[in-house]
C-alpha cells in the first residue's frame, strides 16, 4: 500500500492499565455479546505478549454466554503450545479460565515443522468458523509491527494485500525471534468491532509515528490504522 491520507482513530486514554483492561473487557464483552443476540454464535481474535494479560483476566468473567464464543487468535509464534512464547499458551492461561472457560478455542498452530506446511489446514480449520470476527484485539511492536506484519517480512506485501483472499499468512521476519502465522488485513478489516491496544509513553510516540505519513512497509501498523474503520486505540501511560 502506497502512502496516504491517514486515518485518526478513535483514541480512549485510561489513567491506568487496570483501567483500561476494565473498558476493553467492557468493549469486547459488548460486541461478543450484540453479536450472539443477532447470530447466536461469535468469533474473538485476540493477540499475545505481556500487555494483554489484565485484559484477558477482565473478560474472563464477562457474563456472557461463553458457550456461543469461539476465540482465536490474531497471530502467534511457531512453536508447541506448551512453550512460554506460546500465545495459544497465554490465552489458555489468562482468557479461558472461570465463566470463559468453556468458549471454543482454536489455535493456529499445528504439529507441522514449519507454518508453510500447515496453511492449507489452518484455513479449513477457519472457514468453518463465524465469521466475520465479531471483535479483534491487536498490539503493537516497538518498530510499528501489528499482528505479525513485521517489517521486511518475507510475506508482508500479502499479509497487507487489501484484496487478499487467504486468511492466514506465514511470516519470517529478522524482528521475529521465530517463524509466525497470521490473520491476514482483509480478515481484521472486516472485524465488526477492532481495538489496538498499547500501554506506555515508548508505544504513544510509536503511534505518534504511525500516525505521520510514510509507507507501510516501514511501520506496517499504519495499514491498519488507514483502513476505512480503524481500529478504537485504548492508550494509558
């Protein structure tokens, strides 16, 4: 994607990170829930890393019907599930604990030695899913990465392919410690609700930065943050 005009996104500041876990629970829950109303059925895609955990443990006492939630996630490192870098491992941990605990959950890992190999599965595992996504949760790297569109990702320019079709991409990248699997841009710009959520002085200047004009290659969370619908940002210091 070429520079453009960007897009402001609705910004949410929160005195504090149990504040903002709070109301993006709040937010989560809400669309989870007007979704199951409508459809009797809804889809989460969440993301990993240390920032999400208070998050995770708010809404896993949302009274919901958690029977009707499957969760996914937005993207994850390739290794087992039993692995500390896991954030398949992380969601079961923090998210799928008490009243949530009995939502569907599917991975996007698999048993195969490489992310290329287990594509094709992954996207019939999806597909038989609800979708859209009836709310997707996306952090931010420091150097702008969002999801795993990394910069200088060996499949970035597919992963932010507006008119894609897959689902999911494989991703290498020199800032990712491991080969990754990721929901593609289409998949997250047709999310019903989507938040991107950041903690800290370090990731508001990263914002900042996103937000100035320049290629997406640089800073590939400014794809996500010129989509017609960008992203609610939910921001404490």
């Amino acid at each position: 994607m070429q520079p453009g005009r960007m897009v402001q996104p609705p910004l949410r500041v929160f005195g504090d990170g149990a504040m903002l876990a709070a109301a993006l629970a709040q937010f989560v829950a809400a669309a989870l829930a007007a979704r199951i109303a409508r459809d009797g059925a809804a889809m989460l895609a969440v993301s990993g890393g240390r920032t999400p955990v208070r998050f995770f443990e708010a809404l896993a006492q949302a009274p919901l019907n958690w029977s009707a939630v499957t969760v996914t996630l937005v993207d994850d490192r390739w290794v087992t599930q039993s692995d500390a870098r896991s954030n398949a491992r992380l969601v079961r941990t923090h998210l799928l604990q008490g009243p949530a605990g009995i939502a569907r959950f599917v991975p996007l890992v698999s048993a195969d030695a490489a992310p290329e190999q287990a594509l094709a599965a992954i996207e019939r595992n999806l597909g038989a899913l609800d979708w859209p996504l009836a709310a997707a949760v996306l952090g931010m790297g420091d150097e702008g990465h969002t999801a795993s569109f990394f910069p200088a990702g060996d499949y970035l320019a597919q992963a932010l392919d507006p008119a894609g079709k897959a689902r999911v991409v494989a991703m290498r990248a020199p800032g990712a410690a491991e080969p990754r699997v990721t929901l593609a841009l289409p998949v997250l710009a047709a999310a019903e609700h989507l938040a991107l959520h950041i903690e800290g002085t370090a990731k508001r200047s990263v914002l900042d930065e996103a937000l100035a004009p320049g290629p997406d290659i640089d800073m590939p969370v400014r794809a996500v943050l010129r989509m017609a619908r960008p992203p609610t940002v939910f921001w404490c210091p």
